[in-house]
C-alpha cells in the first residue's frame, strides 16, 4: 500500500483515520495535520453536496456510484481534479 502510485485512505466518523503516504503527498499535508481536518474540508465547495451525499448514502447501505471524479482543494489552494473509487467496508 505504501508503494502504491494511488492515494489510498480510510474515512471514519468524518475524518480520514488511515492514508498511505500517496494522500500525504496529494494533499500537501502531514500525517499530523492531516489527521486533524474533516474530510469534507478537502473537497471543493461546489461539488462538496455531492460527495458528501454519496459518501453518506453508502454507509447508509445505498449503492451510489462508487468511481465518480471531483475536485479537492490542496493546502496549496490549487484546484486538482481526482478520480474515487470507493467501497464501504463494514
């Protein structure tokens, strides 16, 4: 997982609780710092209603799409376009 060219993480009670060292550096965050902001904080403000949609219909057991793309905002403040695949791990 930590080889992995991908960022991979765990999202539990809103905050991302397990990353690879790929979401460090996308993000531009230490493991930290990144430890302490919601995950929602990350997403850009216009497609944050639809993620954050997605991402609660899931653990609710729905099956939203699970590989979409959306924008997230970086400590850097640049705009950077991503690709989720998720999966609800129970």
């Amino acid at each position: 997982m930590e080889n992995a060219n991908d960022a991979i993480y765990i999202i539990q009670d809103d905050y991302l609780r397990f990353w690879n060292r790929q979401t460090e550096k996308m993000l531009e965050y230490t493991a930290g710092k990144l430890a302490a902001i919601r995950f929602t904080e990350f997403i850009h403000p216009d497609d944050r209603a639809m993620v954050v949609d997605r991402h609660y219909r899931r653990l609710r057991g729905e099956n939203p799409p699970s590989t979409y793309s959306y924008r997230i905002i970086p400590k850097s403040g640049r705009e950077l376009w991503i690709q989720i695949s998720s999966v609800r791990i129970t």
